[in-house]
C-alpha cells in the first residue's frame, strides 16, 4: 500500500512543516481529503495535539481560504454567530460556546 506524508492541517490552508502536524497515511485517503481541515480524531494523530489545536485555532480567526472550510473552526465544527462580540465581524467556533461564563 502506498503512503503519503500528510499535513495534518493542510499546508494549503496554512499548515506549518513541523513535526507535530505531519503524520503518514495511505495515499487514498490523503488524496480524498486534499486541503480539508482537520477533525477532532484527526487532530489526536499529531505528536503534540495541543500545539496543533491551539494554531488552527488561532488561525481560524482569520479565516481559511478553501470555499468548504472557510465556515468550520477548530476540528470541522461550524462557526455560530459571536455572543459577547463587539464587531459584527468577529467569528467564534462553536466549542466555545460550552465554556462557563462568569456573571461577575
């Protein structure tokens, strides 16, 4: 079977060369996947998942430039509209929506 090096988060999408996103998998499945961000399982596949969860993070405020990811966050979850945003064009990922808030 053939295997391809894989960007975790797609060096299309602005993915870094370093060890923790990269991992090797079959050539068909790196073919279907092409430049689609990530999901949860397979953000688990890098060597330091949190690094790499933290960058797309980071990055998914900006936006991503592939028309099928550009309304997904972090690990394919869909944007929602912001709650506590000050700007219209403030984006937050859905998962945030489950962290507790303070009334203080």
């Amino acid at each position: 079977m053939k295997r391809h090096r894989d960007h975790i988060w797609p060096k299309a999408e602005g993915g870094p060369d370093d060890d923790w996103n990269i991992r090797i998998i079959p050539a068909s499945e790196n073919l279907r996947k092409g430049a689609e961000m990530p999901d949860l399982d397979d953000v688990f596949d890098s060597s330091n998942p949190i690094r790499l969860a933290a960058e797309i993070d980071k990055q998914s405020l900006k936006g991503f430039k592939n028309p099928r990811n550009r309304k997904r966050g972090f690990g394919g979850l869909p944007w929602v509209a912001p709650i506590f945003s000050t700007t219209y064009n403030e984006r937050l990922p859905a998962f945030s929506l489950n962290c507790p808030v303070s009334s203080a």
